[in-house]
C-alpha cells in the first residue's frame, strides 16, 4: 500500500478520528471478503456433465448413430427434440438455482454485521464493515471479532477459534496476541487494535478453505433413495424390453435408443429442480414472516421439529427489566441509592449497556456523578461465574472492589454469610415463589479483599404478552416447548405456571457438568438422561454445558429437537441442535451458529415459520408423490405393452410389439416435467403435526395412484387395437377403427393428459376437489394438456405417429377425467386402509376455520 504498517497500528487511548477513519476507509477498502465466485458460464457447462445429463447425452448419441445408419429424417426430428431437452433440463434447473442462491445470499446479506468501536474517546458501535487497520474495537463475550486485531492492555480473554483451527475448546489471549476474524469471544472483555480487514484477513486468505455449500439435509437423502430406487426399477425393466425386442429380431439400434429414451423419461429428472425452487420460495415465505434461513434445510427440518427448548430471557419474556421499589439491605446504615450506586459501578456505564440488567441499573442513577470514581479493572459478566466485578478508585485514592450477580454466588464470596445466610436465601426463594428476579451486590470493605453482601437489587421480566397462547398454539401444533433457563428453579416454576406450561422443572443436581470434548463424543446421552430430559417441562440454572446435554439427549432419543437462544453461551446447543434459532437481538456468536435468525422478538414467530415450513414440507412430499406415480404408469406400461400385446395379431400389416416413437416420450418428459415445477406454487394446508418422510407410506400411496393410471392406459391399449374389429366393445360404442399410428397417438395422449390429472390426485389425502389449486398450478396444467392435445390432433413429427380427429381427442379427455375420479377413489380408500390398520395417523388436514384462528392470534399467518 505504500504506507508504513507500524504508523498505521499506533493508534492512541481515543481511537481514530473519523476523518482518518474515513480516509483509510478509502485506502483499505471495507472490512468485507472478497467472495470467490465460479463464472457463470462455467457452472453452466458443468451442469451439461451431470448424471441425468450424461444419459440425455447417451440417447442423443445413439439416436445419431441410428439416424445415421438409416439415413431417416424421423431420426434427425428424434435428436433434435431429445436436445431442445437437454437444454430444458439445463436451462431450467441453473436458472433455478441460480435464483435460490441469489435468495439466500440476499437475506444472509440483510443481517448486517456490527462492531463496537472507540473513535475520538467515543465508544459505539458502528458496521463492522467500515472497519479500519488501526481501530480500536472493544471485544467482549458474545461478540465475534469483526477483524484481525492485536490485544491490548487488560485481562486476558477466551476465544473460540473452532471456526478457523477446529479446536473445540476456547483459547486464552494474552494483551498482544493476534486475534483473528471468524473467531468469537466466550470470556471476558478488553480492547484491540485493527491489524487488517477484509481479503487481507487470516479468514480472508483462507476464505476457500473454510467456506462451505449448504446441502439439502433429511430431503437430499430422501430424493437420493427415491432416485436410486426409480432408476434400479427403471433399468431392471428397460433390460427386460431390450432383451425381448432384440428377440423378436427389432433393429438393434432402435431398441437401444427406444430403451435410453424409456430410462430418461422414467427417471425423476425435475427432481433437484423442483427441490431446490420450493425450498428457495420457502425461504422467501419466511423471511416474509421474519425468520431468515441462513441453511436451505432447515425449512424442512424445521418442519419436522418435535421438541422446542426455548430460552426464557427475551424468548418468553419481554426482557425489559423493572426495577421493583423492594430492595431488602442487609447491612445498616446502608442506602437504597447507595446499593443501585454501587451496582452502576460494577458495569462500564460509560460505554453503551451490555445487557438488560445493566440498562435497568444504569438507568436508575445519575451517571454524571459516577465520573467522580476511576475504574481501573472490571471483569465482565460471565454466564461460568454469573457475576461481575469491577476495582474502583476514588477521588481520595481509596480503592475497593464492587461484584453483582446471582445472589448465591455473590454469597459464597461474602465474609458476612454466617450472620446473614438464611435471611437472604429465605429472601430470594420468597421473591422467586412471586417471579420476582433478584441480583445480588457487594462491596469490599476498606483495605480488604473480603465482601460484604450489602443488599439485593429486586426486578421483574414479564411474559410478553402473547407467549401464553403462542405455547398454546406450538402444543396443538404437536411441537412441546420446553423452558431452559440459567435462573433460579422458583422462578422458573412461576413463569411455567404462568405460561400454563407443565411445572416440573429441574435444576442441574440431576444432570452431570460434562466438559466440552466429553460431551462431544458421548454417544449414551439418551439412554442415560433422554427420558429424564423429555418429561421435564424445564430446567433451571443450567449452564452452557447442560443446555448442549439436553439437546444431544433428546436428539438422540430420535427427536428432532430446536433450540432458541441469543448469548454465547446458548451457541453450543444452538449449533448441535437439528434447528438452531437465534432470537432478534441475539449476539454474533448465537447468529453464526443458528439455522434460522429471527428478526422479531419473541416466540409467535417460531411457530409461525412452523407452519409456513410445513407447507413448504407438504408441496416436495405432494410432488414425489407424483413422480413416484407417473415413474410407475409410464414403466411398467411400456414393459407390459411390448411383452403382452402384439398388435400384428389385430393387423398384419402392424408390428410385432407395441411403442411409441422416442419424440413421443420425449414430447410427455418435456411438457410434463417442464410445466411440474409449478408444484412448488401449490396451495397447501399445514399439518397439525410435525412432518417426517415416511417411504413406505409414500410407495403405497404412489402405487395406489400410478397403477391405477396403469390400468387404465392398458385397457385403453386393448380397446384400440380391436378396433379393426367389428365385433370389439370399441366398435360396438360407435368409435371408428384405428390405424396403427392413431392408436400410437391416443395411447401419448392418453399417457400426458394422467399424468398431469395425478398432479391433482397427489396433491391431497381428500377428494381432489377438498382444496383448490393455486392459479399457477391450474396455468400450467392448462398449458401442458393443451399442448398435448394439439400435438396429438395436428401431430407434426411424423415417426408413424398420426393425428387423431377433435372428437377422438374429446373422447379420450373424457375417458381420463373418468378414470381420474377412480384414481382419486383408490387414493382416498388407500389412505383410509392406512390410517385403519394404524399405519398412519390421520388423514386430517388443519380446520380451515382454526387455521385463520391462528393466524388472527399469531399475527397474520397467511391462509391460502
């Protein structure tokens, strides 16, 4: 840069001033990384070499090579369609993605970064990305370091350097050690110095290596098996036809090409697309309802969610401190004013307030006359010692010591708690039994380094006022909320009875204080404390190392469990738990190891998102259902009509197998899967339950859809090649005879307009009508049916395919809107069957009526 590193680090006790600040800003850049990014044409054509891909590109081939051989212009029309296909698919599923990593990249870019920094004897806190080489920044617990940056003067401080080294365990820094950005401050506080921003980072060079893609969870395992499943099947049966034309002595390469072109169409290739555009939407959804995704599965985690431990401190209440009139004092002649003085003192009350309890002490005395005494050390609180303390000098050199913290702790440090142990235990259990919180203060006596507990400060958190009914609605909902809390058991008792939540609460005598690395690799958590864990309604004066027990616990008791928090010692569980939530307000430490950051106070938002995810949930498993069910039809009908029907037994002059033309599955793969992705569009009804995939379920419920479509496309087959007959059912209804290359065109039409019917069928555990489609989705089922219907009428690609006449067309819409209505019947009976036998739950969706219901009290829930 041409400027000297050390003049630029020598920064004095004020700070910068801010036209250096800015000048330097010019210089160095923002404090922001340099995001390395792929060009887009590059991903563009990796995405041509994918698997699905590369069997489109097989078919392309061999259709070439047969094209070639026969010199046939049928052949040529074949390769040109099965590329407009490819690009389809392409195009489609990059765009897509494209768009849903633009949506999330745009809502991570809304939670703005911020830094407490010290300019011109200033301290406030500013964007972190306007940080500069040589700024003096404050770090303390809860905070991430916003750059590099030197230690300076003061105790020493623990930090979380998982980030960068993968050690689990915080390390110590020492006044000049090198603190680095991405790490996160779990202990104490003092100030550094900026050594470098941005790229120029250690996290910025090294950016690549730590920089992850989110993956798509329980959802990317379930497409997976599905995947594997289909396309085993589908190359099981393709095998089977190749076999047997090959047999009756069809042209080796039109069976191969016949037999790719099967396998592509069969195989779910809309899949990741629809996937990926569904959960990108369901990010949109619930940023609209302020929660935003910050890891693309946990929409549908959050979905399945069971158990919700919730923090109680800004979750279920408002924290908003007040301060109450009672202020038992245990020691005479001391003062009212004197004891909140005294814990004013134990904070930096120069500096903005670091917490709720330091605004409500701060905001109870004249700050101004606080300036007459010099701190000259201060310890932080810390959630391992639950108290504060700070070295304070007077005007006359007089130097003593202030603590505030728990009542208990500051007592075990007290040389007065013979004489007033009882009193004051008797005083805090009868304040907890009223949910009244109490913080304890201390004060060395003179030339001493032995406290004397002066009195207790008394305040209350109230519930916010929707937390009662918000626990109501997640209990209906299925999810049990469970309180954790670091405050004493009578007071978390009181709130539970408050809340009317369960009032078994347990404090941490049952529950061993693991270390980090123990906890980490116990794998007998839930055989030992799982039980214990899922009866309790909460716990009471837990520390860090508990709340992570918990959750591990309970996840592996096979719940899938949620956790709520907003300081640094909530991190641990919110990171191991299957959906972290960081509450609004939460520090940098809990936002970077939550799933899902809140934006609105309090828990009405959670079990908003709850159901807007199970909506998000209900539309994939709707469309797997479907491409289950139209894997199965078009599979197994091809494998039943090339084996079992011989059409040259109706006509000589018609072949020894029947098939379509490979444009013709080419034709169905693209309007149907084209046109699918407006699935992810869908209006859905949350369920009353949390969510999980079952594929047994999923299979059954496919089949009873796929092979009714089967069926009827079988019998269909049959009529129409006896309609040369003048004695056949067919004849006898009045339908004209058929060529052959009518009835190839009767059976596509036939098989394109199910498919898309079962669209309509998948969609709900009721009659089809139960719930109206969204306008999108009846769009595109007008626009893929009405293609197909033209198609089939002016039938344009030739391969022996023959247009069929309006009427014939009519026909067959009315045969399938019939057979639809069997299809629906079987749906519904399947789900009754299930839900007899006790394989499934309910076939219930949510009330209509008590869904709105919950939207008025949970704060406009959109109804669709």
């Amino acid at each position: 840069m041409g400027v000297e590193r050390e003049s630029l680090l020598n920064t004095g006790e004020s700070g910068l001033n801010e036209d250096e600040a800015a000048r330097r800003l010019e210089l160095f850049g923002p404090n922001q990384l340099k995001v390395k990014e792929d060009s887009m044409w590059l991903k563009l054509a990796l995405e041509f070499v994918q698997p699905m891909p590369m069997m489109i590109w097989a078919a392309i081939l061999i259709e070439s090579i047969e094209t070639y051989i026969h010199q046939s212009m049928d052949g040529l029309v074949d390769v040109i369609v099965l590329v407009v296909l490819q690009l389809l698919n392409v195009l489609v599923g990059f765009i897509e993605e494209m768009k849903a990593g633009d949506a999330i990249a745009a809502l991570r870019e809304s939670l703005k970064p911020e830094a407490t920094v010290k300019r011109e004897g200033r301290v406030y806190i500013i964007n972190a990305t306007k940080l500069v080489p040589g700024d003096i920044v404050v770090l303390g617990a809860g905070g991430a370091i916003p750059a590099d940056c030197t230690i300076r003067d003061g105790k020493p401080i623990q930090v979380d350097q998982s980030a960068l080294t993968g050690e689990s365990l915080p390390v110590a820094m020492f006044p000049g050690a090198e603190a680095k950005m991405g790490s996160t401050v779990t202990r104490g506080e003092i100030e550094a110095t900026v050594t470098a921003t941005g790229s120029q980072t250690f996290f910025g060079k090294t950016a690549d290596l730590v920089q992850g893609v989110d993956e798509l969870g329980h959802f990317e395992k379930v497409l997976r098996e599905i995947t594997y499943i289909l396309v085993a099947v589908g190359f099981f049966i393709c095998t089977l036809v190749f076999i047997y034309l090959l047999s009756i002595g069809v042209d080796f390469w039109e069976v191969l090409a016949f037999n790719v072109v099967l396998l592509v169409a069969s195989i779910p290739i809309a899949l990741r697309v629809v996937c990926t555009t569904t959960l990108a939407l369901g990010c949109h959804e619930l940023a609209a309802e302020k929660a935003i995704v910050a890891r693309l599965s946990s929409v549908e985690e959050l979905a399945g969610m069971t158990i919700l431990c919730s923090d109680k401190t800004g979750t279920l209440t408002l924290n908003k401190m007040v301060l109450q009139k009672d202020l038992p004092i245990f020691v005479p002649g001391v003062s009212r004013e004197e004891v909140l003085k005294l814990a004013a003192l134990a904070a930096k009350w120069w500096e903005p307030p670091k917490d709720a309890l330091d605004t409500l002490v701060l905001n109870a005395v004249n700050i101004s006359a606080l300036n007459d005494y010099e701190q000259t050390d201060h310890t932080p609180f810390d959630p391992a010692i639950k108290r504060t303390e700070s070295t304070i000098k007077e005007k006359n050199g007089n130097v003593f010591k202030v603590t505030k913290g728990a009542p208990h702790v500051v007592l075990e440090l007290s040389a007065n708690k013979s004489t007033i142990g009882q009193e004051v235990e008797k005083h805090v259990l009868e304040l907890a039994h009223r949910g009244i919180r109490s913080l304890a203060v201390a004060k060395t006596k003179n030339n001493s380094n032995e406290f004397e507990f002066l009195g207790i400060l008394t305040f209350l958190d109230p519930p916010r006022p929707d937390t009662k009914h918000t626990i109501d609605c997640a209990n209906e909902f299925g999810v049990s909320v469970k309180m954790i809390t670091g405050d004493h058991r009578a007071i978390a008792v009181e709130t539970c009875r408050t809340l009317g939540m369960g009032t078994n609460v347990l404090g941490t005598e049952k529950l061993p204080l693991m270390k980090a690395e123990e906890l980490e690799k116990a794998t007998t958590l839930g055989r030992d404390y799982g039980e214990l864990c899922r009866k309790a309604d909460g716990f009471a004066q837990v520390f860090p190392e508990h709340k992570y027990l918990i959750v591990e616990a309970l996840r592996q008791q096979g719940m899938l469990v949620g956790m709520t928090g907003d300081g640094v010692n909530d991190a641990p569980a919110l990171k191991r738990a299957d959906v972290g939530i960081a509450v609004q307000g939460a520090t940098s430490a809990a936002q970077a190891a939550a799933d899902i950051v809140l934006t609105e106070p309090g828990l009405s938002t959670i079990v908003t998102a709850i159901v807007t995810s199970r909506k998000i949930f209900q539309r994939m498993k709707n469309f797997v259902i479907y491409r289950v069910a139209c894997t199965e039809q078009l599979l197994f009908f091809f494998f039943i009509s090339c084996i079992f029907y011989h059409p040259s037994q109706f006509n000589e002059s018609w072949p020894q197998h029947f098939a379509i033309p490979v444009i013709a599955l080419v034709t169905i793969t693209i309007l149907n899967d084209g046109t699918i992705i407006s699935v992810a569009y869908d209006n859905v009804h949350a369920s009353m339950q949390p969510e999980k995939w079952d594929l047994n379920i999923l299979y059954i419920v496919s089949s009873a859809i796929g092979l009714t479509a089967l069926a009827s496309s079988v019998l269909l087959l049959s009529s129409a090649l006896s309609s040369v007959d003048p004695t056949s059912t067919w004849s006898q209804l009045g339908l004209p005879a058929m060529s052959y290359g009518e009835i190839q065109t009767l059976i596509y039409l036939k098989i394109s307009l199910s498919d898309y019917f079962s669209v309509f069928n998948s969609r709900t555990k009721g009659w089809f009508w139960s719930r109206a489609p969204s306008v999108i989705l009846v769009g595109a089922f007008i626009i893929a049916t009405g293609a197909s219907t033209l198609l089939a009428v002016y039938w344009p690609f030739g391969n022996g395919m023959v247009g069929i006449s309006w009427q014939l067309s009519g026909y067959c819409w009315l045969y399938v809107i019939i057979w639809a209505i069997i299809q629906d019947a079987g749906k519904v009976l399947t789900y009754s069957i299930l839900q007899y036998v006790g394989w499934v739950e309910s076939v219930e969706v949510i009330n209509e009526k008590e869904l709105k219901k919950y939207a008025e009290s949970l704060g406009d829930i959109e109804v669709e």
